[in-house]
C-alpha cells in the first residue's frame, strides 16, 4: 500500500468542489470526464429499464444482447469480425485492465509502461505483485512507447507492455504500424500487448484502427465513459483471447459478480443511430476546443511540441514559467480559479515541468480560464 499513491487530480478537484462550495467561480480544465450529460436516447433506455425491473445480475461476462451489440460495433466501425464470446464486459475499464493484470501477471513480474502515462496503470501492476516499468518517452516519441523500447526493455521476467491510444495525459496516438510491431513483438516472446482503446472515437485526424484488426494475441480494452459519455454508469469491456476468456470470467465472477445491469441495458442504446450522431458532433465540438486552447496556451509560454491528435487533453511544458508544477496547479487554484492537473500524477518523467489541461468545458468557459491565467501570469 505504501507504494499506491493517490490520485492527485481528484483531490485537486475535491479542494475545488470546496472553493465553489464557497461561493467561488471555477474553470475546471482538470477531470478527464466528458461535460457533455449522457445521451438522451441511453438515458430513456436505462430508465426503461428499471422500470422493467431489470435489476438482477447478469453474467459475469455481461449480457449476451449487449456482448453482441459490441461485436456488431467492430464490423461496423472497423471491418473487424471479432465472436461475441471474446467480449467481456466490466465495471468500467478501470476493472477490465485490472481483470487483464490479474490473469496476466505473476509474483515479480514487469511490465512496461511508456512514462508520462496513465498513473492507474502501473498501481494494477502492482496491486497483483508485478512489477511496472516505466519507460521515459519523449516528443521525439510522440509520447509513446514504440517497438525499440520494447526491444531495448524487453527481458526473461516482462510479461506485458501497456499501450493507450490515444493516450491520458498526452491525447497522442499509436501507428498502426507500431501497434502491430508490439504487439508481434510481445508474442514472439511469449508476452503480451495490452492497448487501452478508450478514447477511440475521440480522434480529429490522422487514421487509426483497433488492434484487433492485426492480432488475436492483444488484450484490448474500451470503455463506455469517453466517447459514449456514461462515466457515472461504470461500463467498459474487454476482448481477450479465446484462451484466456474462461480465466477472465472466473476472476469477475470473484471480485464483483457482474457488471452493473442498469448500465448495461442503458449502453445497449448507445450504439443506436441516433445516439451516435449526437456523438459525433459532440467529438466536433471536442475537436474545435482544442483547436482553440492549444494556441492559445503556446501564447502564454507553455510549450507543446507534440498536437494531440485525440482524447481530450494537452500535455504542456511549463518550464519557461515555473520550476514546479504542483505548486503552479495550486496556486493557479487557489488564486485565479482555475484547475489544472499537475505532472506528477503521470510518472516520474519530469512532472515538475508539465501539467495537463483537459478541454471538457465549453469553449466560453475555456476562453474565460485563459483570461484568468494571463492575470495570473502577469502578476507572477
């Protein structure tokens, strides 16, 4: 347990949640959660639901209806025929990765991970006795690990290297080039790639496909909190292996039964028409918030090298303005009224000169943060 740390973007927002509690104004450009309400047409299915009494559990792998609707998104989406058998739903991604970690990973160990990244990823690694190995990734990188880090990290003990694309902080992308190279190169040793896919949807240019689309061998994991905008909802999924499904569905069998069941009959209208046509001119809007902040925030000082092509955020350099993130997010808080997430919840990869902003509040509200933070800055 000493070595779980917290997460310090929800305490950031829990300090926030007092200020307005206070009577404060604040631009919250911190929490990774969509602003946008859930859509209307999964909304009116979970309460159609419920009032069907629909509030017994499912299978541990998820209801077969829902199982199928995902199957059935892949071939739409990607061209890709994945067997609704290899589908397991969960309670949110954070519990699909956790399930990977469990069957994946014994006593001692590794796994790579690219550092800055994710900070849950390597605390599952460890929850399970492994051993996360994070690997310095630069601009150069587009923030990401690539196939010369596995071939330079790789030894007898990995079991495991985990992807995201796009990726939490950096919003970039993996190559499909890349992926398959990982993923190729972790099974020739007997490994395996994990690729976090829980911003697919989320990506304003540059071609991108699931990794499924070149191997049978990846764990890969997706969500309904992103892009479907149900995170309250707690629903993610897993394709696995066939080998590994059965191993899969004991585990979630154990630790949590099944997945939520309201949520489940909810997410079956989210793959609807109508539903997706709200979610893509909400990924629009998305896509138009960044193209208004990342300029913007380059004129303040903060350097970003590297466009995110996808999710919601922007890793920026501040070391032109402090020589501590942590402090700068504090006080950014406290005095001007605005969140943003210090570095140090990604890694150990020079967190004291970045900080990450997330774009999920209207474009009004993003212009009124910058205004607060030129104030800022011109008082430092």
């Amino acid at each position: 347990m000493s070595e779980i740390e917290p997460f310090h973007v929800m305490e950031l927002l829990a300090r926030a949640r007092e200020l307005e509690a206070q009577g404060r104004s604040i631009i919250h450009m911190e929490i990774g959660e969509p602003d946008f309400p859930t859509p209307e047409p999964v909304v009116r299915a979970g309460i159609q639901a419920l009032e069907q009494g629909e509030a017994f559990y499912t299978p541990a792998q998820g209801l077969p209806q829902l199982r199928e609707a995902i199957a059935a998104f892949y071939r739409a989406r990607y061209g890709v025929s994945i067997p609704a058998s290899r589908i397991i739903v969960t309670t949110g991604s954070s519990a699909a990765l956790m399930l990977a970690c469990a069957a994946l990973i014994d006593p001692g160990d590794e796994v790579l991970l690219a550092d800055p990244g994710y900070p849950a990823n390597r605390h599952f690694v460890r929850v399970v006795e492994g051993v996360p190995r994070a690997i310095a990734v630069t601009a150069a990188d587009e923030y990401q690990l690539a196939p010369a880090h596995l071939e330079r990290n790789w030894t007898a003990r990995t079991a495991a290297a985990i992807v995201a694309s796009p990726s939490n902080p950096t919003g970039t992308l993996v190559s499909a080039e890349r992926l398959s190279a990982m993923a190729e190169f972790a099974r020739e040793r007997g490994g395996t790639l994990i690729v976090d896919e829980i911003y697919h949807g989320l990506v304003y240019e540059g071609d991108y496909t699931t990794a499924l689309s070149f191997s049978e061998n990846v764990f890969v994991i997706n969500s309904f909190s992103k892009y479907f905008q149900m995170t309250g909802w707690r629903l993610g999924w897993m394709v696995a292996p066939q080998a590994c499904v059965r191993e899969i569905d004991k585990l979630a069998q154990n630790l949590y039964l099944a997945p939520p069941t309201l949520a489940q009959h909810a997410a079956l209208a989210a793959f609807a028409p109508e539903t997706l046509a709200i979610l893509e001119r909400r990924a629009q809007e998305f896509k138009a918030r960044r193209n208004y902040l990342v300029p913007e925030l380059r004129k303040l000082g903060f350097e970003i090298p590297v466009m995110p092509k996808g999710a919601f955020y922007i890793y920026a350099g501040c070391a032109k303005l402090t020589t501590d993130s942590f402090t700068l997010a504090r006080d950014l808080l406290e005095q001007a009224g605005v969140a943003i997430t210090p570095g140090i919840d990604f890694g150990a990869n020079a967190p004291e000169r970045h900080v990450r902003f997330s774009y999920t509040n209207s474009i009004e509200r993003l212009k009124e943060g910058v205004a607060r933070i030129t104030k800022f800055l011109g008082r430092q």
